[in-house]
C-alpha cells in the first residue's frame, strides 16, 4: 500500500502520446480539486468542534492538527499549481511536439507523478489524523458534558 502511483502501466510515461499524458494530467487535476475540497471539510470539522475541546490535551492535538492541514493545503495548492503549468505545457506539445526536449519532458511528468504520489499518502495521512483526534475528543466527552 505505499505505492500511490496512477501511472495505468509501468512504461506508460515513455510510450504514452502526448493526448493521452493530457488526459492522465486532467486526471490529476480533478483529483486535486477534490482533495483540497475534502481538506476544507476536514478543517471545517476541527472548526465547528474546537468549542467542545476545551482542556489543555485536546487544544494541543487540534493545534497540531491544524498545523497538519494547513501544510497539506499548501502542498495542495502548490501542486495543482504545477499541474495547472504542466497541462499548458502539454497543450503546447499538442499542437508543436518539437516544442520541448520528449525526454526532458517526460522526466518531469515523472517527476509530478512522484510528487502526486507522496501528497496522496501524506493527505491521508493527515485525513487519518483528523478523524482518530476528533473521534478521541468526542469519544472522551459525556453526553451531559456536551450538554451543558
């Protein structure tokens, strides 16, 4: 389970055509946009439960765990970023593929892949995180606590 690699086959970056790089790339894409909608829910779960966490324990895991997403978030950002910059460039091979160096170019599309890869096990990571924290927090609290 630590390879998080899309990639549909092993050689697919080197025998791919460009449309197909596109449209593995637009793949990426739309799964970052989920990924940074689900990391909003995330912290709009710490969000909406940080009232009810009220001793010294609990407002240090939910400080770390903030600390946590908004990292993410900024790894996610930052990635959809260079996603957003490599989708022009391959647009750009489309239409002139003597454009750029194939080799050079497919070297950093591996190079993405492997970036995708380790923000995809360091997001659920922190998805992970998010919920044993909240769940030991609401699990640690009475009905009556929550009540008052």
């Amino acid at each position: 389970m630590n390879e998080f690699r899309i990639r549909p086959k092993d050689n697919y970056i080197l025998e791919a055509n460009w449309e197909q790089l596109f449209v593995l790339t637009e793949h990426w894409k739309s799964d970052l946009e989920f990924y940074m909608l689900d990391l909003e829910f995330l912290q709009h779960v710490i969000d909406k439960y940080f009232i009810w966490m009220a001793n010294k324990k609990d407002i240090d895991d939910v400080r770390e765990i903030e600390t946590i997403l908004v990292e993410t978030t900024n790894d996610c950002t930052h990635l959809e970023q260079k996603v957003a910059k490599h989708l022009i460039h391959l647009g750009n091979l489309i239409d002139d593929s003597f454009k750029y160096d194939s080799h050079v170019f497919r070297d950093e599309h591996e190079q993405l892949e492997n970036e995708l890869a380790l923000f995809v096990k360091s997001f659920r990571k922190s998805r992970e995180d998010v919920f044993r924290i909240t769940k030991q927090v609401l699990d640690s609290k009475t009905i009556k606590e929550l009540l008052k």
